[in-house]
C-alpha cells in the first residue's frame, strides 16, 4: 500500500472545549515541544488529551461510546483546536467536532461544515499511550485488532472508511447467518438464501481482504521499529517480536485480491459450520497478533513491567514509523512515568525528546524527567493554569 504522500507535520496551538467531561469551558494556548499537565487524580488532566485524540480519530482509548464525553446533563459537547503545520511553517488550521450522544456528529474545517465527520480524520495525528493499553499485552485477540487498526488507520486515513464498511457488512452477514441457523435444522439452506450468502461473502472479502492487507503491511513495517523501542527501553530480555495470526491458511497470499480470493474460499468451506452456529467464523475479525519477547509469549509469561514496557514500545513503535512514513503525529504520553523507574523513565524521555509535540499527563510532576521540562499546567477543579 502506497505511502500517505499529503499529510504534513502538525501540532495543536490551541484547544477550547464545552462541556466535554467534566469541563463547563475551558481554553488553553498550546504550542510545540513538551506540555506537561500535572494534576491529581480526577481533576481533568486527561480529558484534555483525551479530546485532542477526538480530533485525531473521533474515537477515544477510555470509553467506547460517545455519551461519557457530553458533561452530565448536557446535550452535546464541542472540541475545538486551531492546528499548526509545523514549527517552521505558520499555516493553521481550525477543526472542531460536535458531539452529539444517539446522533450523527458534526465537524467543521476552518469553520467549513463537512459533510461527514469522519473527513476529519487525519487532518491531525496523534500517537496515545495510556495505561489501558496494557490491554493490549495481556488482554483479549480483539485489544490488538483494535490497536493495529487504529496506527493503519492514522497512516491512511481512508482505511477507517473500509473499517467501517467491513463492519457493517460483518453485522448484517451474521443476522443472516442467524435466520438461516433457525431455518435449517441442520440441512442446506434455500437456494435463494445460499445466493444471498454469496453475495454478502464476497462483500465481506472485498472489504476483509483490504484490511486484512493493510494490517499484514503495517504489523511487517511495525516490527522493526517495535523491536528497537523495547530494546532502549528495556535493560535485559529486551528480544520483542509480533507475527500476525490469520483465522484462515493464508498461502502466501499478499496483496488485497489474492486475499479477498482466500476469505471466499475458506467462508464456503466453513459455510455449515456458519449456519449451524449463526456467526460469521472467517476474517480479519477473529485474527490475532502473537506478541512475544524472547522465546516466550507475553501474554501469561511477561511480568508487570515487561508487558508495561513491550505496551509502551508497541506507541513508540508506532510513532516512529509513522515519522518514517513522513506524518509528524502528535505523541501524547497519559499517566506514564508514574509506572516505570528512574532507568525507563530516563531513557524513554530520550527517545521522544525529539518529537514535534509531546502532550504528557502526571499526577506528580517530579516523575516527568528533566529532559522533558517544557511548559507546565497545574489542572485542578476544572481550571487549567500555566505553572511558571
């Protein structure tokens, strides 16, 4: 898949939000290098992220609807960012998103309506690490489908476009799948129900077999950069690798038709077992990604902190071959330095020091390294102040 060839690098100059969580009103002048909000615990440090990754992905990494984003009895919440192109390029750009729990959002483009809200997407890009994602180590196939899905996505904004229509196609493939489980009894279906099928198999591998493209590519150009962000991170057993594991034999089969081709194939040899249980078994869908260090799988085998350190080397991993790819996202680092020690914390600040812009959460800011020293945001009872 053809590099992103438009995206230039972005940070956020400035961020105002409306009853967005917990906050009335609030409006922060931003800029590049390294911004530290510092906070105790509930008082709003990462609902300020949090609604810059909206922005970015009109998706959060806390929840997994919008209605925890509109402040409690309010009806809808607005995020609004003016970005820059980069620090030696003075071209802003304004987006905002109103969000609106039950109904379609709205986003605008410097104050131009846009007639979806996901053409917002990849105007900014971020880069989000947060605890949660050591989920992605030691939880379930589907927190590393999530994951891989969101950096493919941040490289090539139109695959969130193809998520959404594998998706839908996935839905409506099982609710047929469970009216033909009713009906059988077993026994072939109808003729006109086993066309239908057909139909709805080869739109489920159209869209699978792009995404599942996209996902082989991105977890093969991930790896190396994976590998080395674990190994600067971690001072021993510091080998992390990450292969990609298909519900189906994939053959060598590579580019999107060979694999739109394998996922017919494989759906009408698993058509019985389908019908019998009413669920759609073949696609991108129940795959996985074996993360492993060493010789042992993570998951079971890595203590705390090396599956702590493997989920922050997956972002950091990500952000630099996003850099690769010529993107500048946006590094945000949510909560981080309180769980590792002074060794990881010292050479983590060494690895994004370099970064167009790094947003950072803490409880305490004597755990943000020196290195990191930039301007600094006391967050406290929905005010957010400039610290000198």
């Amino acid at each position: 898949m053809a590099k992103n060839t438009y995206a230039v690098a972005v940070f956020v100059d400035h961020l105002q939000l409306a009853d967005f969580r917990s906050y009335t009103a609030v409006d922060v002048a931003l800029g590049d290098g390294v911004t530290t909000f510092v906070g105790a615990n509930g008082q709003g440090k990462t609902n300020l992220v949090e609604a810059i990754e909206y922005l970015s992905t009109l998706s959060s990494h806390r929840v997994s609807t919008d209605l925890p984003l509109v402040r409690a009895g309010c009806e809808r919440a607005v995020v609004r960012a003016r970005v820059q192109a980069g620090r030696d390029d003075p071209r802003l750009l304004r987006l905002e998103v109103e969000i609106t729990p039950g109904k379609a959002n709205r986003a605008q483009l410097n104050r131009s309506s846009l007639r979806r809200a996901r053409e917002l997407v990849g105007v900014l890009r971020t880069v989000v690490f947060s605890p949660e994602d050591l989920a992605v180590v030691k939880g379930d196939p589907s927190e590393r489908r999530r994951f891989l899905d969101e950096l493919l996505v941040t490289r090539w904004p139109r695959m969130a476009g193809v998520r959404a229509d594998y998706d839908r196609v996935l839905r409506q493939r099982n609710t047929l799948l469970k009216s033909l489980s009713g009906r059988s009894r077993g026994g072939a279906p109808a003729p006109e129900a086993a066309s239908t099928l057909e139909v709805w198999d080869t739109h489920l591998a159209r869209a699978g077999g792009e995404l599942l493209a996209a996902r082989l590519t991105t977890l093969a150009d991930l790896g190396p950069h994976t590998a080395k962000a674990y190994a600067d991170i971690a001072p021993t057993n510091n080998d992390a690798t990450a292969e990609y594991r298909s519900s189906v034999e994939l053959d060598g089969a590579a580019n999107r038709e060979e694999l739109a081709d394998v996922l017919v194939a494989a759906m009408r040899d698993r058509r019985p077992d389908e019908i019998q249980r009413g669920i759609s078994l073949v696609g991108p869908h129940r795959d996985d990604i074996a993360l492993a260090l060493g010789v042992l799988p993570a998951k079971g085998y890595a203590s705390h902190g090396e599956s702590w350190s493997l989920a922050l080397a997956l972002r950091l991993g990500s952000f630099s071959l996003l850099r690769a790819d010529g993107i500048e996202p946006v590094l945000v680092l949510d909560d981080v330095f309180a769980e590792l020690d002074v060794t990881r914390r010292q050479r983590l600040a060494s690895g994004v020091s370099a970064a167009e812009q790094v947003l950072i959460t803490a409880a305490v800011g004597a755990d943000v390294p020196d290195q990191l020293r930039g301007r600094r945001f006391e967050v406290r009872a929905g005010a957010v102040t400039p610290q000198e």
